[in-house]
C-alpha cells in the first residue's frame, strides 16, 4: 500500500513539473521582443532643435534594411525608460513640383514656296498673345530622312533675322525608334517665323533590283543587276507652334539615391552583365552611366535574394545615347517595381555591337520614415532592429490622421551599436517556428496530462 501511495505521488509531481515546463515553454515563445533585435540606434532632435511638434519622424537608412526583414517588421522603438513607444511606417511623397509640358499655341501658316537649291520656305504667323513659343512641331507622313533647317524672326515679314541655323529634323525608325519632327526656338518673341528647309527632295533607292543574265551555248555568261531610284519630296502635313507651361503634380513617390556597389563586369556570349550589390533598400530604378555614345541596346533584369537563385524583374527594356545634328537624347533609367533584394544581374544586349565603355551603375528608390507621435520631455528614441520578430500591431496611424495639418519635427538618427541584452535565439524559439512550437507543446501537454490522469485512475482504483 505505500509502495503505490508513492507511485501516486510520483505520478502528480510529474504532471506539476510537465505544466510548470509548459508554461516556461510558452513565456520563452513570447519572450520579450527588444532582447531578440540585434542593432540599436540613438535618434535624437538635429543639433539644438528640441521645438514642439506634432510628429517625430524618422527616416530609414541603408543600414537599417540591411539588417532587416523585408517588411521592415523587425523594428521596435523605446524612450529613455525602456518603455515601447507606437509608431507607424511612412513612404515618403514628394511636396509637389512642377513639370514642364509641351502646349500648342494658335498660329497660321501665311505661304509656302520652293527655293532654288532644293528647298522650301515657310512662313508662319503667331496670333496668340500668350508666352512666346519654344519649339515648331512639323507633322510629316515621311520615314527615313534627315533635312536640315534654319529658322528667321520678324516683326513686320520684311526684316527678318536669322534665330537659328543647321536645325536637325530626321526620322531613322527603319533602323531604331529615333525621330526629331521639332524645330526649338531660341528665346524670342516674334510675330512671324520663317522656317527654310533644304534638300527638301530626295532621290531613294528603290528596295527592287532588276536582274539580266546572259546566257552563251547554253550557259549562264554574265549577270548585270540594276537598280533604280526615285524622286522623293518631304511632305508636310501641318505645323504647329508649341510652347512649354509648368504642370503641378502631386501623390508622387518621394526617392532619393542609396549606395550600390558594382561587384563585377563581365561579356558573355554577346551580352554585358553588370553584377550590383546593394543593402536591401526599396529600390526602383537604376541609372546607366558611361562613356559610349551614339548607342542603343536591348536590357534585361533579375534579382536574388541569395546570389544564387534569380527572377527576372525587367523582362525587357531600352537603354541609349544619341547625339547626332545636335540633337541629343538619353535614356539612361531602368525602373521598376519597389524590390527589397541583396544582388541584382543586369543583362545588356549587345549583338554584333562593341560593348559600351566602363558601365557603372547608380540605384534610386523610395524614402521610408517611421513616425510616432510627440511627448513632452522626450529627448532621444532607442531604435532596436534585426531579428525574426513578428510584426506589431499598433493603431497610432489612426490617431495621427486626425491631426490636422501636422508639423513634423526629423529626427537624425546616430552610429549603430550591438544591443547588450540581445539573446541568441534556439531553433524553435524564432518567430517564424514561434506558432509550431506552441501547437507542438499543446499537443505534448494533453497528450501526457491525460496519460497521467488515466494512471492516477487506476492507482486509485487499486487503493480502493
């Protein structure tokens, strides 16, 4: 009888220790947050500016996502006490700016005539009192060509001064998509314009070849292969005096440069790889720069995570350079949507083409800040970030939005430092296995507790 009186006892001092293990299990999995981030930084007011506000803001830097999760959900604030402070993630848009657009002026075209020498004059009058025009925009059917133009101004058609000579308009669209139809104005404000185009017709070779062969005792002698040509005028549809006007914009992204590194350039099998480092930051566009000119290539993007496993991110773009007959045009960006990637292989197509000349890269991408409401006395904010932690769930973001015409006071934040209460993570003990581990415990609690209690049953019923 007592050998199975300590058996009970046994038996429920197991079940206490299986619970008290339990719940240790389940405090460790919510463990407190601040002890699994790696990196702190000071944030604190820029030099003396300790004002009041509505909104203290923070803005992100490289370092940061770096060392963080993608959504940025790794990231906790606390003031001087330890306390936690709410905040919200911010992108960052843009005040407002003005652009610059292209609008037609009202005007009438007074004559046009041919010159001697192969070319055309036309002469057109501004009736719109507004600002003075900057550029005659020429609506022509015709591909593949190139003129050359010169521009006059008059007040009264009969002085007329030279605004302009060796004015470029051509289309080369037959080989790439290039094509200058604009003739600009240097700054002037005149009542009439004078455009003379020269060689204003053009002799094109015809894409059809005649062949005649001569045959002598049944075999082929000789081959003669003739080609013609025909006489081509530029035809002019219509044109039109255009002038620039500033256009507001708003609800735009807010970007700024970060730092990229080019790990490598390499040619392989007729393309340019250009390999690019970076830290992480909200990308979304690269610039191109070089020493080429006069180019045009095809491009292609991935990204990876690892440097290893890529996905196309740009399947297919153009890049160039073009200065021909003073005409100049570049484009130079390859943008996309906002990616968060450690590597980045950027594939240009050069054909037949040389490779272009000491590529090198500069990245752009959005602007984060994280925001939380001002407190009284608050002299500095400890930023933790860097570990697997879940996200918090704040809902300060709704408070803030009720503040009308918040001021916002930008706080610089310090040098990073390693957090002293960090505590290395075990396997299970990461917020990614957090919800495992506490189903795999749950599982294990109810499983032995009802072991337990059908031994207790049976202990008893032998007393009994």
């Amino acid at each position: 009888m007592e050998k199975m009186t300590d058996l009970k006892l046994a038996v429920r001092l197991s079940l206490f220790a299986l619970v008290a293990l339990s719940g240790k299990a389940f405090l460790k999995a919510e463990s407190n947050a601040l002890e699994e981030l790696r990196h702190i930084k000071i944030a604190a007011p820029e030099g003396d500016k300790k004002s009041q506000a509505d909104i203290i803001a923070i803005e992100i830097d490289s370092e940061i996502f770096g060392a963080t999760q993608r959504n940025c959900s790794d990231i906790r604030l606390t003031n001087g006490s330890k306390r936690e402070i709410p905040y919200y993630l911010r992108r960052q848009l843009k005040e407002g700016r003005t652009e610059k657009i292209l609008s037609e002026r009202r005007s009438k075209i007074l004559s046009l005539k041919k010159l001697k020498g192969n070319s055309v004059e036309i002469i057109l009058e501004k009736t719109d009192d507004r600002s003075a025009p900057d550029c005659a925009r020429i609506n022509t059917p015709n591909k593949d060509f190139e003129k050359r133009a010169a521009l006059f101004g008059s007040d009264d058609k009969k002085a007329w001064r030279l605004l302009e000579d060796g004015i470029g308009i051509f289309d080369n669209s037959q080989v790439i998509d290039l094509s200058n139809r604009d003739i600009k104005f240097p700054a002037s404000n005149c009542k009439y314009y004078k455009i003379v185009i020269s060689n204003f017709a053009e002799d094109k070779l015809s894409p059809f070849t005649e062949l005649a062969r001569e045959i002598r005792h049944g075999k082929p002698f000789a081959a003669i292969e003739k080609s013609s040509s025909r006489r081509q005028s530029f035809r002019i549809d219509g044109i039109a005096l255009y002038a620039s006007e500033e256009r507001r914009i708003f609800s735009e992204n807010a970007t700024k440069e970060y730092p990229a590194k080019v790990e490598g350039v390499s040619v392989k099998d007729k393309n340019s790889v250009i390999v690019i480092e970076t830290e992480k930051q909200p990308l979304t566009s690269f610039a191109i720069e070089t020493d080429s000119e006069n180019f045009l290539r095809r491009a292609r993007l991935e990204c990876s995570d690892n440097g290893k496993d890529w996905k196309t991110l740009v399947c297919d773009t153009e890049i160039y350079s073009i200065k021909v007959s003073g005409f100049q045009k570049k484009q130079d960006r390859i943008s996309f949507t906002e990616t968060r990637c450690k590597h980045y292989r950027l594939f240009i197509r050069n054909g037949d083409a040389a490779p272009i000349s000491n590529p090198s890269v500069k990245a752009f991408g959005n602007i984060y800040r994280i925001e939380t409401l001002w407190e009284k006395d608050l002299k500095e904010l400890k930023l933790f970030y860097g570990g697997n932690v879940q996200a918090p769930q704040y809902n300060i973001q709704k408070i803030a939005s009720r503040i009308k015409d918040p001021k916002t006071a930008l706080w610089k934040l310090g040098p990073s430092c390693q957090n002293p209460e960090f505590k290395p993570q075990g396997f299970l003990e990461t917020a990614k296995y957090k919800p495992l581990f506490i189903v795999v415990v749950t599982l294990m609690i109810i499983a032995l507790g009802w072991m337990l209690a059908k031994n207790i049953k049976k202990i008893d019923s032998s007393e009994k």
